[in-house]
C-alpha cells in the first residue's frame, strides 16, 4: 500500500497560498464590519430596554427573541437567498455594479450580495449575544451608581452614557470578548454560502497540487492564530476594572468620579 505523502509546500505557495490569503482577509473584513454593525444595534436594543414607555421595550424585546430563537443557518440563508430579492430592483442594480472603490485588497468586494447578507446577518445574530451580556453587566452595577449620578445633577441618558454603560462594560467584557470571536468563526458559515471563503478552497486545493490535508490544517492553523490575536487585542484594548483599594465606597466613588467627568464634558 502507498503511503501518503505530504506537500505542504504546494499549499503555503503559489496559487493556493493566494486562495488562502483571500478566504483569511475575507474573514478578517466580514468579522470588522459585523462587529461594527453588532456593537451599534446592541446599543440601540439596551437602551430600547432601559427607555421608560412600553413600545421601546416591547420592540427590543421582540427582536431579542426573534433572532434568539432562530438557529443561525436559517437566518444566514434568509437574507441571502430571501430578504435580498425584495429589494428594491435599483438597489439590486447598483449593487451588482462595477465599484471601484468598493474593492478591498485581494479582490474582496464589499458592495457584494454575499459580502452585504454575510455582515448583515452575522451583525444582527450577534448583537442579541452582546445586548444580553451588556444587560446582565447593567444588572451588576450598585443601584447606588444611579443614584449618585442622579445627585451630581445627570440627567437618565447622561447617566447611562458616562455611569452605568461604562461599568457594564467592565462586568461584562470577557463574555462580550467571547460573542466577538463566535461572530468571527460564525464568518466562515455566513461566507461560505457564497463566497469563496478560506474553508471552501480546500477543493481547489486540493485538485491543484496538495492533499486537502494539508490545507485544512493550514486553515485550521490561520482561524487559530487569528482567534487568538483577536481575543488578546481585544482584551488588551478593553475596560480594566478600577483599583478596588480606594478609600471611598465603590458603588458611589466610581459614579462621583465618572459624574464629574460627565459635568466637565457637557458643561453643565
């Protein structure tokens, strides 16, 4: 019996080696923007919750449960194959148009149907994961906080912004960190419908001069680092907690410090 052989240098070179360097930019670009678009609507869906009419919080609440409840393919496949057909025949149309300027480096095209459903979709998925994380962070914060924001004088969207949010943020960084890295491995799903995304050219690969072992390790190895990469940048960039040895009460020293700030930035 013939034994396997291994080329790994045909898969880090030449031909396959550009497939791979497509399919890893295309995650990284499909991951930023989702990311952008998942942290924007997981703002807008907390601060529906915390708004004090009815309509706001039944609105958040209906989507939060909407996209919670539907498994990922499902979605994934309705915006691309369903919800992109209803636009507009014009959007359609300048969408699929030539766009200069809309080409990233390695032939990635944003303005691209699979490109759009792909962020999209994996943006809305996502943001419900971060509302609830930014929810159960809010839930840790001392009602004191609030309190005390309210005696420096801050209005309930000025307390939200400079008191509670950013200490939700603390408490909850490390699960929001999580939700970003499962957007980012969600990508090679959300990609793969119709794009060609790392994982899919393994064929190609495999057909031109390697093993499709070799090249699934090699993309096994490029999602590895780059998760890795990802959860250390994002960690380092992060909120730190503040140094527990104050000499003040922590529920009401964090809100005076951030309320002051809070004053000094909006005038008041």
């Amino acid at each position: 019996m013939r034994g396997i052989t291994f080329d790994w240098a045909g898969v880090v070179t030449g031909q396959p080696a550009q497939w791979l360097l497509s399919g890893f930019l295309t995650t990284v670009y499909v991951t930023v923007a989702g990311c952008v678009l998942a942290s924007a609507v997981a703002l807008v869906v907390v601060a529906l919750r915390l708004a004090p009419g009815r309509v706001g919080r039944y609105a958040a609440g209906t989507f939060v449960e909407i996209f919670l409840n539907t498994p990922i393919l499902v979605q994934m496949l309705f915006w691309y194959f369903a919800a992109y057909g209803l636009l507009p025949r014009t959007w359609r149309l300048f969408i699929n148009a030539d766009h200069p300027w809309a080409v990233l480096p390695v032939n990635v095209i944003v303005l691209a149907p699979e490109f759009l459903c792909a962020a999209w979709g994996l943006g809305l998925f996502t943001a419900v994961f971060l509302a609830q994380e930014l929810r159960t962070g809010l839930n840790a914060v001392p009602k004191g906080q609030t309190e005390a924001a309210m005696a420096q004088g801050l209005s309930s969207w000025q307390t939200l912004r400079f008191v509670l949010l950013p200490q939700a943020l603390v408490n909850a960084w490390q699960p929001l960190v999580g939700q970003y890295l499962n957007l980012m491995k969600l990508s090679s799903l959300a990609t793969g419908i119709g794009l060609a995304e790392l994982t899919s050219q393994v064929r190609k690969i495999e057909s031109y001069n390697a093993h499709s072992l070799e090249a699934f390790a090699v993309g096994t190895a490029i999602y590895l680092a780059l998760g890795v990469a990802m959860g250390r940048l994002l960690l380092l960039v992060g909120p730190k907690r503040p140094d527990r040895k104050r000499s003040a009460p922590p529920e009401r020293a964090g809100a005076l410090v951030v309320a002051s700030s809070a004053r000094g930035s909006d005038g008041i």
